[in-house]
C-alpha cells in the first residue's frame, strides 16, 4: 500500500537484498539478529518516515557491536549464601 512504511525483518541480509528491497519501497530491513532493542528503534525510525538499513551492510566491522549480548558464558554468577554464617552480638 502507498503511504505505509514497511520493515522488512529478515534473517542475514546480504547488501544486495537490502538495496532490492529499498529500491521495492522497503523503508527498513531488519537483522532478526540485532539486540531487541535496537530492533525497536529501527521499527520507531520506520514509524515515523525514516529509513533504517543495517550499519554492517554500510560498514562491516559494526556488525559484531550489535549482537545481541545474551551469552552464558559471560553471565556473572551470584555468590552462593555462605552455610556458616553466624551473626555477631549486635545482629543477635
């Protein structure tokens, strides 16, 4: 439809898919693997008449700063309660 932006989400853009889909009238192409809340600012750029296209398409070396950060192995664990724990006089 005329008049109405369009985000395209798609899985691994290509620089070509992205300039296709802007040439079709695509207003925005979406990684599916950008951090959830870029993907909201790009949907909000596209809401309100501006373009979004992935800043690794445009520079390569900024594709590993958006990824999402949900990794496992980097989580910080919490301490475990320590079993002995006695409380002073004062905590008595």
């Amino acid at each position: 439809m005329p008049g109405v932006p369009t985000a395209i989400v798609i899985d691994r853009p290509t620089a070509a898919q992205v300039f296709t889909l802007i040439g079709a009238g695509a207003m925005g192409i979406i990684p599916r693997t950008l951090d959830p809340i870029l993907v909201l600012r790009a949907f909000e750029m596209v809401m309100i008449g501006g373009h979004y296209i992935p800043p690794d398409i445009i520079n390569p070396e900024l594709g590993r700063e958006l990824l999402p950060r949900r990794g496992f192995a980097n989580a910080v664990r919490p301490k475990a309660i320590r079993p002995d724990l006695k409380l002073s006089h004062r905590q008595k």
